[in-house]
C-alpha cells in the first residue's frame, strides 16, 4: 500500500543519511565534487540566458540540491545562481514580473550586467506579450483514462457488448489518446492556465466573492486553454475496465497511480491525468502558465481518488449502502476508514502541492437542473461533510451530466439554486458545452463556463460520423486510439 512504501521511502533516507555521517571524509569529497559540477551546469545556463532546452531543468533541480545541502547560510554567489535559475523557470512559464522581481532582489543587481542585460530582456519578451480575453478561453475535460482499451472496451463474448461498454466508449479517453491530445496541442501553441488566472475574486465584508474578468497575457501566437478531470473517485464500476484503481503519492512526493493490469499485478505509474499531463508540463514547462495545471472535480458517494472515505462506509449501515458498496465492504473486513481518509487527504495534498485544483462535482453527481433544492441542499452537506475536509474548501463547482442550474436564457444570479450554492460559497460555475469553442459568462457574483468533452464520443463523431468540434484542438484522426471499437451502436 503506499502508506507502507511512503515509510519504507522515508525510513531508506534516514538509513542513507546515518551512513553518510559515518563516512564524513568520503561524503564530503563527493559533495565537494557535487557542488563543484553544480555550479559549473549553473554558470552554463546563466550564459546561456533565455535559450534553454527541455532537458535542462532537471540539472537546475540537481545543482539547486546540492548548493543547498552544502551550505546552511549560502554565499552571495549561490544566491545570485539560484535567483538566476528561478528567474529562467519563471520567465519559461511567462511570469515576467516574477522573474524581473527575482533578479532585483539579487545583492549588487545594479552594477551586475548579466543581470541588467536579463532584465532587459525579459521587460521586452514582456512588452511584446498579446492580451487574450477570458472570453476566448476554451475549457477542455476528460475523465480517468483507459490504460487498457481492450479492458476498457471489453466484449462480453464475440458477439455482444459488455453493458458497461458503450458508456465507457463515449465518456472515457485512452492513454493513447490523451497523450496525442497533449503533444498535438502543445504544437499548436496552447498553454495551459488556471480558472483563477481569467478572474479576479474579491472578498466583501460579508465574506461574498465578487468576480471580474481578467485579460491572459502570452507571447503571439499562444492559445491559453483549461482543463478539468471529472470523476476521479475510481469508482466501484471501474473496477476490471483497464483504469487506474486509486491515486497515491509517489516516491518523488508527487501524486501518481496505482493500476491493477490484467493479470492481477500492481503497477505504480502515470496511469491518470494528473501525473501523466505532470510528466508533460515537467518536460514542456511552457506548456503551462505560471506553473497553471488543472482542475479535479469531485464527487463523494464512492470516496475520492480510490479512498471508501465516504462517511457511509465508516457506517456501515446497509440501507446508505449501494450493493457493490456492500460486496466491496464485505471483500475488505480489515479496512480502517480513518486510515483511508488519512490516505486520501495525504494524496489530495499532493494534488493540491502540483498546482492542481479540487472542484466538487456534487457529492451524488445529480442532475442540478433536474434536481429540486432540497435534494441540491441534503448533497452540498453530503459533500462538505464528506469530501471537503478531504480536499479544502472550494468555489468551483463543476456540474454533471452536463446539465447547468439555470437555463440559457435564464437570469443566472436570480434562480433559486445560483443563491442557494452562491450562499455555500460557491463562484465558479461549469457545465458542459462540447459543440462551441468557448463559452463564458462573467457576472458580479460568477463565472459560468462551458467545457469540451474531450471523449470517445466526440472522437468517433469527428473520425466516423462526419461532426468535427475537435480539429481547432488537434488532429482527431492520429489522436484516436487504434484501439478503440468504431462499431457505431456503440456512440449512438
Ligand atoms: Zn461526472
């Protein structure tokens, strides 16, 4: 479990670190050498100023580790190096302003021409930068990936689809599929940005949010989009459909998967959205803006990120209890719901840690417009009681099966269920929208916007059924996974 691999981790440190104070002569030549490399690979990648490339990084992080290990108050030249460092991972991400302001902090910045001349460069790359509306932010949404279409998509014999296929055929994208996306995009120019970064959010004095639109600046060229993952509870349904079973924290700290293959073997790895778009910004860090990632948006009914943290389960009590809620209870006698939650809380730290964001998705992913307030008031409390203190409050809450709490037409800040969930502290309003490139409103009290499903059906429709509201974003046809069944009943 990764409790125990967390310990193990933590426990192989310590015994490294005894060992080190052991070996002091040895230990301090190696570290001696170490920070001798380091500062070499750092004074290369001062020089070479704003041309980085995507491997260089990772020896920044080496360098940066090192420099910090070897000297508690460091030297006025390993804080100019690291403030250098930072500045370029800033200015890579369009944070401008940021980078600028770490130079200046730097002792002597003034007389320093590396620095004036970085500065420099970094105020032009920053005059030069084009203002794109919140308006014309497209909104993109997946759910858990397939690993394993031919689990994902299965047959029940030859003959005849599994009854849970076609579901999963239009609602769920593969690994494949996704990673094409990502890389396609990427070309493209799109950058990835936060719901915050296209709204400012004021507080008044009686704690109410107030929105304003806010203009994303990015070099000519650049398409900022969000992204939001739906479901990312890993519910019992998904159990054998070739997803990833939970999420956990990895070796590194950073959230990942555990993923149960056909033949029953554990696997640890990128097997979800989170860590595997994780892997691509680490490798493409202009991929995303200021450090953007995406939002994770939450029911509760079943627990979250893989965890039975729901209070039902803790309960026991049959009658709040789904039957494969039972069977699942019933094949785990020794669980620990505390453990869970402790588990689960630990991961969504995590999540939170990366640069990603929670959302709730309602606690019984109900049907908002459909739903009558009560029933919308009994499943905000189901959430807070059970997923919040998990995840931390939020003001997104993004709804599901697509529906929105008022009509088009509709006044939005006047129906009943916008006061209702605006009084719950809620802001930030999305629903589903897969036929127009954007759709965003801005009110005083709100945000509403519209997301792409970035699934199976629309994928199918582009390649086979001749309705494309894909190829802005990519090119359906060598995104779509080889793997994946064409037989048309099953997108109808
Ligand atoms: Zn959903």
């Amino acid at each position: 479990m990764s409790r125990g691999s967390t310990y193990n981790k933590y426990s192989v440190r310590n015994k490294n670190n005894n060992r080190k104070k052991k070996n002091n002569i040895i230990t301090g030549l190696i570290m001696a050498g170490a920070f001798i490399v380091a500062l070499i690979i750092v004074i290369n990648l001062a020089s070479a100023g704003g041309k980085k490339n995507d491997n260089k990084p990772a020896e920044t992080v080496v360098a940066s580790e090192s420099s910090q290990e070897e000297t508690t108050t460091a030297a006025p030249a390993d804080k100019r190096s690291e403030a250098l460092k930072t500045a370029e991972a800033q200015a890579v991400q369009y944070d401008y302003d940021g980078a600028i302001k770490t130079l200046e902090s730097v002792e002597g910045a003034e007389s320093d021409e590396e620095i004036s001349k970085l500065i420099k460069d970094y105020e032009d790359k920053k005059d030069s930068l084009v203002a794109v509306s919140p308006q014309e932010v497209t909104h993109v949404f997946f759910h858990s990936l397939i690993v394993d279409p031919k689990r994902g998509f299965s047959l029940t014999d030859n003959t005849t689809w599994n009854k849970a296929t076609p579901g999963f055929c239009q609602w769920m994208t593969t690994c494949y599929e996704f990673d094409h996306m990502m890389e396609q995009m990427y070309e493209k120019g799109y950058v990835l940005v936060s719901l915050y970064d296209m709204v400012d959010i004021t507080k008044d004095a009686d704690g109410v949010e107030h929105i304003e639109g806010k203009n994303i600046y990015l070099p000519k060229g650049k398409i900022p989009f969000v992204l939001s993952v739906d479901d990312v509870s890993y519910y019992h349904s998904y159990d054998d459909r070739g997803c990833a079973s939970k999420m956990i924290v990895g070796e590194d700290g950073k959230p990942t998967c555990e993923y149960v293959d056909a033949e029953g073997k554990t696997l640890v790895g990128p097997y979800d959205c989170v860590p595997r778009l994780d892997e691509f910004v680490a490798k493409h860090p202009d991929f995303s803006y200021k450090g953007a990632k995406g939002t994770v948006a939450l029911t509760g009914y079943n627990g979250i990120l893989g965890y039975r943290t729901d209070p039902a389960y803790r309960d026991k009590d049959e009658d709040n209890l789904l039957d494969d809620q039972i069977a699942w209870l019933k094949e785990h006698p020794d669980f620990d719901w505390d453990k869970e939650c402790e588990e689960a809380k630990k991961v969504a730290d995590a999540v939170k840690e990366d640069g990603w964001t929670f959302a709730s998705h309602t606690w019984g992913h109900i049907r908002i417009g459909d739903s009558e307030l009560d029933r919308i008031k009994t499943d905000t409390a189901n959430w807070k009681e059970g997923v919040e203190p998990l995840v931390g409050n939020t003001d997104i809450i993004i709804f599901a099966h697509g529906q929105d709490l008022a009509s088009w037409d509709e006044e939005y800040s006047e129906s009943d269920k916008f006061k209702y969930l605006k009084g719950q502290g809620y802001s930030i309003f999305c629903n589903v929208d897969g036929s127009t490139k954007y759709f965003v409103q801005i009110g005083d009290e709100y945000m509403r916007m519209g997301r792409r499903n970035l699934d199976g059906i629309r994928l199918w429709q582009a390649v086979y059924g001749g309705k494309d509201y894909l190829s802005d974003l990519f090119d359906p046809a060598t995104v779509i996974d080889p793997d994946r069944p064409t037989d048309s009943s099953l997108y109808q």
